[in-house]
C-alpha cells in the first residue's frame, strides 16, 4: 500500500510531464477546458498508467477529467490492495 503523499507526488509528477506547468495551474484543469484537451487527456492517462502501473477501463478513462478525480481514483485503488 502506498502512502497519500507517494500518490500525490507521483500524480504531480505525471502531470507535469503532460503539461509542463507549475503545480498550481494544472490542478485547476478540467478535460476540455483551456490546455486539457483531448490529446493531452489521452497522453495524461498513458503516462499514469506507466508511472503507476495500472491499465484503465474505457469506463474509468470517461470519469477521470480533472485532477481530483485522477487522486481519488488513485487512492481508491490503493486502499483496496
């Protein structure tokens, strides 16, 4: 099981690495809204699933459009392991 904040700073980076700003900015995107678009959400999830080795569902890619939501999906996987 891993720690909130290994999860946290593992999102951040991830992140990061999509969209190449500062902490403060991303976590207010929303998918297609601004720099979320569809092809940086597709590359976003792409480098989740390498920097946490995990594969989404088509179900799960629908409900992951904001920071948060990437977080307590995260966190809600970690639990139950």
């Amino acid at each position: 099981m891993k720690s909130k904040k290994i999860i946290d700073s593992k999102l951040d980076s991830s992140f990061h690495k999509v969209f190449k700003s500062s902490i403060k900015n991303y976590k207010k995107y929303k998918f297609s809204e601004g720099k979320w678009d569809s092809l940086k959400h597709i590359n976003l999830l792409i480098q989740i699933e390498i920097d946490f080795d995990l594969k989404f569902t088509k179900n799960e890619v629908s409900k992951l459009i904001t920071y948060l939501k990437f977080k307590e999906f995260l966190e809600n996987i970690n639990d139950k392991k």
